[in-house]
C-alpha cells in the first residue's frame, strides 16, 4: 500500500486522554511513539496474534526498535492464539499467568498488537492484571483500527455469546500502523469495511457517499476513510464513555450481527456478521416506520459492491433468534435495538425480546 497520508485523532476523556495514530510508520518511529505514550515502564509485554507474528516482518522490527529504544526494560514477547480464540477466560487467564512468571509489576506496561481478537485480549489482560495496568494497542486489521482498538472496550467470549464478559480500561496511545495491511487477506480487508460503512450510516453521511463512489478504496483514500470513521467513534465514545447512553448507537447490526458470528462458530467474520446484521435492522426499522424505505437497497447494493454478505434469506433461524437472549444489552426481557432512520443519524429503542424475534422474522420474510 503506497500511502503518504498520516492523521492524529486526539480521544479527550480527561485523565484518560490518548490519541489514536494513522499512517504508514517506520518500526522506530512506531517504537519511539509507543514508549513515549508508556513513560518509564519496569516491563514490557507484547501480546501478538500468532499469525500476524508469522506473516508480517513488521512485527519483528517493531520488537527489535522497542528493545533499542527501551534497552535497560524487560521485554517479553507472547504469541497469542489466533483470532476469536484468544478471547476466552482460558486465554486470558494463560497470558496473566505467563505475565506473573516473566515478573511483571504495577510498573509494567502491555502492548497488543492484532486484531480485534487480540486487542480486545490484550486490553482485557491489561484491565484486570494486578488490578490495571497500562496499555497501548498497535492494531493490524481494518476492522481493529476503525473499531476495536477504540473506546476502551475490552473482554472475551463465552460459550454463550460474545463478549459476555470484559472491562473499560482505556489505552495509552492506538497506533493504527497502515503498512500491516499490506498482508491482510482480502477477507479480512473485506470485512473491515462493514465497520465503516456503519459509521457512515450512524454518524457521517459524507463517509457513506464517498464510499458509494469509491467502495474498494486504497492508498491516501483507504487512509483518509479510516480517519473519518474513526472521527465518528471518537465523537460517540467521548460523549459516553461507559455506554450508559448515545455509544449504544455503535451496536447498529450487532446485536443479529453478533448472534449470526457466535451461532456460525466464527465460521462469519465479525463484518460479514455486521453486514448481514444491518441489513436485519434495517429490514426491520423499514416494517416498524422507523427507516426510510429508500435506504435499506441503497446500502445493500454498497455492501454488496464492498464485497460483504447482503442475503438473508435463510440465515435468521431460531437459534440465531434465541442468541439475541444473551445479547449484553438485554435488560429484563428488553432488547436495546438501534435503528437508523435516515443516512447519519441513529436512534436506540427498547423492544420486548418476544416482540423482537416475531417482528424480525416478519420484516425478513417481507423483505
């Protein structure tokens, strides 16, 4: 990827205040960026997917410039299982353990780098070690730079559904480094732009037409739609911090998104879930009056033209229905349920589980 663009995106959350980074960086000014981020740490452990480590050379310089430029700090390096198989208790407890062995003290500091697997463990890892320590995130796939690595949401997976279980605890520094994109797999690429065309849906119509004109984009242009979906998450999450209101807006097509990954056994990646979650929700705001009938094929024929799942036919069956029960964001016998009625704008309503199963296979099947 030839890219000469670079952004900084100041989060402002008082004493947690960091920014997230964008660009093509060299392993030392990545390295040099990192440790000013991090202070003076006693110990540095770098919590790395297994097959990012393996395909990508810039992982390797990127340890060797920590290690010159921290040269009297421990460093250790742990692999961590890939994808959605570091985010288990087990994973994590494993990873505490390997950090209690290497002696890592309340001055340490972790490092993720991956995606949004990873990040999400290595913040998890970081909230929870000795009660907190610092964190800073190096995110390898689209969807972790646009999405996951911001906002201090962190956790793991149950049997029972996903990210059942996690903490806030926000990074020091995000450093969405452009060059690791170079050897993602397109499928991987692919399922990241779900993530963006949802920003542009909830919060950034510009975002939407743009990639209505440019739906595969590269270079400068993939870097400058990836600042502005991060403008957009940046906004949510700095007005609510802890999801007590507006970050819920964030769930759009996740909460049938996220029920279509854990019943497929991450056989869907995470976009291609969202993708198909979206189109659910929008489906179903359309039937309930809330979405413009205009906009539900509009943002098919994107996603489709992105290279994302759009067909639902056959897909909504009872247990996918029945996951929706441990969604994170039931209360009661309530769902919060995010709608867009209109491109860039979202709103959250609370619907009775029972009453949402019914009227989401109706609007599919109307659909």
């Amino acid at each position: 990827m030839a890219t000469t663009r670079m952004a900084t995106i100041d989060v402002p959350l008082g004493a947690r205040s960091y920014q997230v980074r964008i660009g093509a960086f060299e392993a030392g000014a990545a390295a040099e960026a990192l440790a000013f981020a991090l202070g003076r740490p006693t110990g540095v452990a770098v919590l790395c997917d297994g097959q990012v480590a393996a395909a990508s050379p810039r992982v390797r310089a990127l340890l060797a410039a920590l290690g010159e430029r921290l040269p009297d700090v421990p460093l250790r390096h742990l692999d961590l299982p890939p994808g959605e198989a570091c985010k288990t208790m087990a994973a994590v407890e494993r990873t505490c353990q390997w950090m209690a062995e290497s002696g890592f003290d309340r001055g340490a500091v972790v490092i993720g780098v991956g995606g949004g697997a990873a990040t999400d463990h290595a913040g998890f890892a970081a909230a929870i070690y000795l009660r907190g320590i610092p964190f800073a995130l190096c995110p390898t796939t689209l969807l972790a730079m646009v999405d996951a690595s911001i906002g201090g949401k962190t956790g793991v997976d149950l049997p029972a559904g996903k990210n059942l279980v996690g903490a806030f605890h926000q990074p020091r520094l995000v450093l969405a480094d452009l060059g690791f994109l170079t050897t993602l797999p397109g499928r991987e690429l692919t399922s990241g732009m779900a993530e963006v065309v949802k920003a542009g849906l909830i919060g950034d119509a510009a975002l939407f037409e743009r990639l209505e004109r440019q739906p595969r984009p590269d270079g400068d242009a993939l870097a400058e739609i990836i600042a502005a979906a991060v403008h957009v998450k940046v906004a949510v999450v700095t007005g609510d911090e802890r999801e007590g209101g507006r970050r819920a807006i964030l769930n759009f097509g996740h909460t049938l998104g996220h029920a279509l990954e854990s019943e497929s056994a991450y056989a869907l990646l995470h976009g291609e879930a969202v993708s198909l979650g979206m189109m659910a929700a929008l489906a179903l705001g359309e039937a309930r009056g809330v979405t413009r009938p205009a906009l539900r094929p509009r943002v098919g024929e994107l996603l489709g033209r992105v290279g994302l799942p759009v067909d639902l036919d056959g897909r909504i069956t009872p247990a996918v229905l029945g996951r929706m029960e441990v969604d994170k964001k039931r209360r009661a016998d309530r769902v919060q349920f995010i709608f867009v009625p209109r491109l860039g704008e979202a709103v959250a309503e609370d619907i009775p589980l029972a009453e949402l199963k019914r009227q989401v296979t109706a609007a599919i099947g109307a659909a």
